[in-house]
C-alpha cells in the first residue's frame, strides 16, 4: 500500500505577469501577478480535485521564490523547495487573447529552477501513487535532467505509475535535439500524453495513429493523443477511446493541456476507466481555457461535476 503522496511532480515554476487586458504584449501596461508552470499547474489542478499531491522544485532567495512557495502552499499541495541563494526566480510574461496567438516572454536562463539536481528528489518520489514527468524539465539543463532521471528511478524501483506529457518548447531545444532528448524519455514512461504535433514531432511519424503506435512499441501502456478544440483520443493498442471536447467559450487557451493532464490523472487515481479519465481531463480542461491565466480556472470536483452534469444556473 502506498505510504506516500497520490501525485509526485517535479519541475519548474515561475512567477506568471499576465497583462490585464487584451492589447498585444508590445502595448500592455498593467499586469496582474499568477503562478506558470507545466508541473506545477497540474499539480495544483490534481489538489483542488481532491488529492494529495507533493511539488519538488528549486526557487531563488527571493520575493518571487516566496510566492512560487505560498501560492502551492495555499493550495494543499505539499512543497518540497530547495532555495537557491546564488539563482533568483524564474519570471514568464505574457499577454491574452482568445484567437490571436499569445507571446510570452520568459525571463529563466539560469534561474533557479534551472538548477533542479538530482539531490533535490532523492527519497521524494518513493511511496508515490503516480510521478508526472514533462519534456519542459529535461531541457532545462543538465542537471535538471539528471533529477528528472534520478525521479525516474525511483518511481519504478517502488511501482509508481508514470506519466509523460511532452510540453515540447522549442524555446529550450530545436525539434531535433527535442525529439532526441524526449522521445526515448516518453518511451519509458507508462502513460503518455501528447498534442498531435508532439507526437508526430518526438516519433518521427507522419501521422498520430503511427506516432502512437511508435510510443507502444516500448514501455507505455497507454497512448493519448490531443487534438486541440477536435477533442481526444486513446489506444493502449488493442482498443480506442475518443472523447470530443466540451463546447465553451474560451478566454484564454494557454494552461488547457496541463488541466487536461490533471483531471486524467485524478480520475486515474480514483480507478476510473479510461473512458471516464478522457472525459474528466476533458472537462478539467474546459475549466481552464474559460478563466485568463494558467491555474485561476483549474476546477474543483465541485465545479467539474458541474459541468459534466451540464450546469449553466447561477448558484443561489
């Protein structure tokens, strides 16, 4: 029986100065202060729904490292935070709009959750239900990439259920060295969770049914594949699962795959098939993309099951 955490993420986050209005980034001149992060997004979204869930990550000694730390804190989620003297904290702006593209500028070289190393996880992953990877961390650095090898192992030395969601930047490493670096990583986990373009881009496929086919070839036992406003679907090679998205109006679609990420795992972790996971993450997801910024909108399961039930009333 596990002892520890239902959820182990490590990662990344950064403060996220998200400007106030529509205009484009070059013309904004108030921003309201959030949180950003592919791990730590999730695993706020994994908490609010109900479980218990442990952050692993590296701050500066700064005001900001202070919020990364009080904003997870605030949400139940239990942070286990190096502080690094020497490395401040990272910062991601960005603008908001609906349709037009977002631009997003992010101040981490050389921040301090960069400089995640292997130390930081040793005996934090053990006990674990599911450890939740992405392709974000790796690329960080070298030594970010040997925590997220050193988690790795210690989630299948105790039998942790693994997940992967690619979260390719192309920011951080060009296609090729994304695909190197990630593709082989995706291979190893048991759950991935990939947008059309990643698994086409990480298998070298032309096509997602063949990009997860490509994925099963190896360790993972289940391959979901992202489709945007088209919905999702699943194979674990023997059978298929689709679930189309749900019809919103969206405020802001950044944050919608890390929501999609948390509700899937939630449902994972009750023992929910999954038909019923696809549909959760779905709904999670929809949550998200109607609230600006990257966690505002991540749901409760008050709220989610609201949704699901098709509920449009004012609360009374």
């Amino acid at each position: 029986m596990s002892t520890g955490p239902d959820l182990v993420t490590l990662g990344e986050s950064m403060v996220l100065l998200l400007s106030a209005s529509d205009r484009p980034l070059r013309r904004a001149t108030t921003f309201e202060r959030s949180l950003a992060g592919a791990e730590s997004n999730v695993a706020i979204g994994v908490a609010r729904l109900g479980h218990d869930v442990r952050w692993i990550g590296r701050v500066g000694a700064d005001a900001f490292g202070d919020v990364v730390r009080d904003t997870l804190r605030a949400e139940g989620v239990e942070v286990a935070l190096h502080v690094d003297p020497d490395a401040p904290t990272g910062v991601l702006v960005r603008d908001r709009h609906a349709e037009r593209p977002i631009e997003v500028l992010y101040h981490r070289r050389d921040s301090a959750g960069s400089r995640l190393r292997p130390d930081d996880v040793a005996g934090a992953v053990g006990g674990a239900r599911i450890l939740h990877l992405t392709g974000i961390t790796p690329l960080l650095s070298a030594t970010a990439a040997a925590a997220v090898e050193a988690a790795l192992t210690q989630a299948r030395s105790s039998g942790a259920t693994v997940t992967f969601d690619p979260n390719v930047r192309l920011r951080l490493a060009g296609p090729a060295e994304a695909a190197a670096t990630l593709g082989p990583l995706a291979r190893r986990c048991d759950v991935v969770l990939a947008g059309v373009e990643e698994a086409m881009l990480l298998s070298g496929c032309d096509d997602d049914r063949a990009a997860a086919e490509w994925f099963l070839e190896g360790e993972p036992r289940l391959v979901v594949i992202k489709d945007g406003s088209r919905g999702v679907w699943a194979t674990d090679g023997d059978r298929a699962w689709t679930q189309p998205a749900f019809a919103v109006t969206a405020a802001d679609p950044v944050g919608a795959g890390d929501a999609f990420a948390a509700g899937f795992i939630a449902a994972t972790l009750r023992g929910l098939g999954t038909g019923e996971a696809l549909t959760l993450g779905a709904a999670t997801a929809a949550s998200v993309v109607q609230v600006a910024g990257d966690i505002d909108g991540l749901p409760t399961e008050h709220e989610v099951q609201g949704l699901l039930r098709g509920e449009h009333e004012a609360r009374r």
